[in-house]
C-alpha cells in the first residue's frame, strides 16, 4: 500500500503538467488587433483595419473610403502608418492639438498623442520609417483595400500587444481647408503641400475578441490541435487513474481493518 501510495502522488502530477501544457498551447499562436478608422480634420473619411500578429510576421487588412480621391487628375496617395508610444496608450489628437490655429492638426501637432512611425503601411517593399513619405507606395484614391504580410518589427508588436500603436492615414483635400493650411507647405517634406501630410484617418488598435490557435482545424495541416486534445485527455486519463488508485488503497485499508 505505501508503494501504491507513493506512486499515485507523481501520477496525479503528471496529469496536473500534461493537462496544464495542453491549456497554455491554446494561448500560443496567431493573435488579433483591430480598430476603426475615425475622421480627422473634417476629412469626413471612415474605415477599419485588422492586423493579425504570428511570431514577427504580421497580416494587415485594411478598408477605408471617403478620403481625397484626385490630386492632379492622378489617384490621391495616402501614405499611412502604425504609430507607436513608448508612455501612455496612444490616442488620436483633438482639435485642441492644432497649435498654430490654421484649423488642422499637421502631422507633427498629432504626434503627442499617436507618437512616432513605428511601421510604414506600404504596397511593397521596405516597411519602416525610410519610406513614410514615400508616395508611390502610399493607398491610392478615395477607397481602397489593403492586404499584406510582412515582418514587423518588434517595437511596433511591442506597443500593439500594450495598446499603443495607432494606424493613421494621411491625405486632406486642400480644397476643404484654411487658406492658410491649404498654401502651408508640409512640415515633413517641404516639396509637398500640407494637406498630403496631414492625418485624414486615425484609430488605437485594441485585441480581438478571440485569438487563433495555431494550425487549422479544418486542414490537418501542421496543426497541434490533435496534439493539444490528446495531451488533455492524458493528463484527465492519469488523474482519473491516481484518483482510483486511491480508492483502492482505501477498500484495501477498510478490509484489512475488517
């Protein structure tokens, strides 16, 4: 009986571990950000992005209309970003932010709220900061959708996972502005006007409702979730076997005292 006893103690353990290795993998793989693009200095744009983060390599989808259509009879280019705060969660800027009162808030005014370019949102190539700017790689037109896979850095998914990263797309007509903003040139690169550098659009990226487990269930493809429910009921399998272990040890013990 003391033998029995003895064994049943790391049995029981053993399926406490297995059963615990099973849960936390459900944890691991793909997770899940979204948010919705609001209005900013009276673009009257709207639109949504999902980004989904797996290790370094994340997926960016992304809807928006309603933003300046035509420049110079050629599609508008909205150059657009993940900004990232390393402080407090980023936010999107108020009127309140527009400093020098020509009744927008540039680029600049916005960055005490959203912080700096963490990832640049671009159609190809590079994605960090080196092509920020860089108009033939920026969404073009008034609606568009965006869909890439890329590696992101890990500042950028550092400040996602701590709700600190905010997509903003950049791009007003300057039809719809000051005389004073609509003349201003860009404090970001000089040769273009205000207007193409200011935030039309902007929101925090917060996490999804539910992350996704790795692997697809529906494939079989590389997927752990076999795994993960075979872990499970060996770890319930080996508890149960520890918990009639000592039933039996407590008959054994009843009939002997008999």
């Amino acid at each position: 009986m003391r033998k029995l006893h003895m064994m049943a103690v790391p049995v029981m353990a053993l399926g406490m571990v297995a059963a615990t290795a099973a849960g936390a993998s459900a944890h691991e793989g793909t997770h899940s950000y979204q948010t919705e693009l609001k209005a900013l200095n009276g673009s009257g744009a709207s639109g949504t992005v999902m980004v989904s983060i797996d290790g370094d390599q994340a997926t960016v989808t992304e809807k928006v209309s309603g933003l300046a259509d035509k420049f110079m009879d050629a599609p508008y280019p909205h150059v657009q970003h993940v900004h990232i705060t390393t402080g407090a969660q980023g936010v999107c800027p108020t009127p309140a932010s527009d400093k020098n009162g020509d009744g927008i808030v540039d680029t600049v005014e916005g960055m005490p709220s959203y912080g700096m370019i963490g990832t640049t949102l671009s159609t190809k190539g590079a994605t960090d900061a080196s092509t920020a700017t860089d108009l033939k790689v920026a969404g073009m037109g008034g609606s568009y959708t965006y869909e890439r896979t890329f590696t992101m850095n890990a500042k950028t998914i550092k400040a996602i996972e701590a709700g600190n990263g905010t997509v903003v797309v950049h791009g007003l007509d300057p039809a719809t502005l000051s005389k004073k903003a609509a003349a201003a040139k860009s404090n970001l690169v000089p040769e273009l006007p205000l207007a193409a550098t200011s935030p039309a659009l902007c929101g925090t990226l917060v996490a999804g409702q539910m992350d996704m487990p790795i692997g697809n269930p529906e494939t079989g493809g590389g997927s752990t979730a076999g795994m993960d429910n075979g872990m499970i009921a060996l770890g319930g399998g080996l508890v149960l076997l520890a918990a009639g272990a000592g039933v039996y040890m407590v008959r054994r013990r009843q009939v002997g005292q008999n």
